[in-house]
C-alpha cells in the first residue's frame, strides 16, 4: 500500500511538471504569496497587539485557501473527458465558488468595518509605503495579465480563478489609498480608505451572490464552443 501510494505521488508530480500549465503555475504563485502575508501579519499582529492586523492575515488565510480549492477545482475538471459532465462539475464547482468570493467580502467588511469604527490601524512610514504600493501594483497587473491569457476561455472554473484575482486586485486599493494618506498626514486618512473598502466588500459579496445562483443552462452552450481552446 504505502509502495502504491509513492508511486502514485510521484506519478502525479511529474505529471504537473510535464504539464506546464501556466494557469496552475500563476495559481500556485499566488498562494505562495498569500501564504507569506498571512504569517508576516499575523506575527506581526499578535507582536504588536493589533487587531486589525490580525483580521487582515485571516483575510488572507481566506483568500488563498479561496485560490487552492479553485487550483485543485481547475487540475480536477481538467481530467474529465465528457464535455456535458465535465460541464456540469465545473459548473456546481464555479457556483459553490460563489460562497467562497461572499467569504472573502465579508471578511474584509469585518476589517473595514473596525477600521472605520475602532482606527486601530498600523501607521506605517517611510520605505514600507513604496512597498505597498508595489505589492498592489503586482497585484493589479497579476490580475489583468491572468484575464488576458484566458480572453478566449470561458470555462466556470477558470471564470473562479479570474475573479478570485480580480477581487484581490480591487481590495488591495485599500492598504495603498490608507498608508498613502497617512503618509502625508491627510485628513481622515483611516475613515476613507475604510468606507471605500467597505463600498468594495459590499459589492464582492453581492457579486458572490450571483455566482452561486448562476443558471448554468445559459451557459452550456458556450462552455461546448470553447473546448477547442485547451484551458
């Protein structure tokens, strides 16, 4: 049993080496580095005593676990050779994601919410500024690059992996619109950044809604044109 199990362990890694897919690479990428973050907030936070440091590493937490169920959602559809069927499971997949993209919103309502309400945030100066807007500008373009290289492909899981990065992309605005502010003393520098997260979350859990109550016979037909494309 356990000389069985190797030899399948090693048969699937070399599979997704031999793959080379590039949207199982950019996936896997992202949760390395939600990962990251997650560990250096929450160090952080429990060091310094700060609550909203430590609801932005479980926002993290969140969203990468968000990117690995899609991850292992994307590599498990791809293996189905049946179109209606394959359909159907990514389909049930892409409506369950709904509830994860809700998650991911209403998590960091709760931050924006205690931002706005308590001000308990970090202020953060100097060099550490510049790599916010960094982290958020690779996110940003992280983002668009992923929507381009699939423009042609309209598959539900795939269609999970974009807006995962998408919702990601847009509540980045908020760290960099804060300590920017606060970098230069302007006014309300935490009450704005918050009602505009919030304004965000609000909307990302509202488009998790309809994600998971999408009619998938309106999109059957689609999904069938595209499979010529290799996902």
């Amino acid at each position: 049993m356990d000389k069985y199990s190797k030899l399948n362990l090693y048969a699937r890694i070399k599979t997704r080496i031999e793959d080379k897919d590039i949207n199982v690479s950019l996936v896997a990428t992202s949760i390395l580095i939600n990962m990251v973050m997650a560990i250096c907030k929450l160090v952080f936070g429990i060091y310094i005593g700060s609550l909203w440091l430590i609801l932005h590493a479980v926002y993290f937490v969140v969203l990468g676990f968000a990117r690995y169920k899609a991850m292992k959602s994307y590599i498990y559809v791809k293996n189905i050779k049946e179109p209606v069927i394959k359909f159907k499971v990514a389909f049930d997949i892409h409506n369950r994601s709904g509830g994860f993209i809700f998650l991911i919103g209403s998590t960091y309502l709760a931050l924006c919410l205690r931002m706005y309400l308590v001000g308990d945030v970090v202020l953060v100066g100097g060099i550490l500024v510049y790599w916010f807007v960094v982290f958020a500008i690779f996110k940003n373009v992280f983002a668009v690059y992923g929507i381009i290289i699939t423009r042609n492909k309209h598959t539900p899981v795939l269609r999970v992996i974009k807006v995962i990065s998408v919702v990601d992309a847009l509540l980045s605005i908020v760290p960099v619109l804060y300590t920017s502010m606060s970098y230069f003393e302007m006014i309300s520098s935490a009450e704005i950044p918050a009602v505009v997260g919030i304004l965000i979350s609000l909307s990302v859990m509202g488009g998790g809604v309809v994600m998971a109550n999408r009619d998938p016979d309106k999109y059957l037909g689609r999904f069938v044109s595209t499979l010529e494309n290799k996902e």
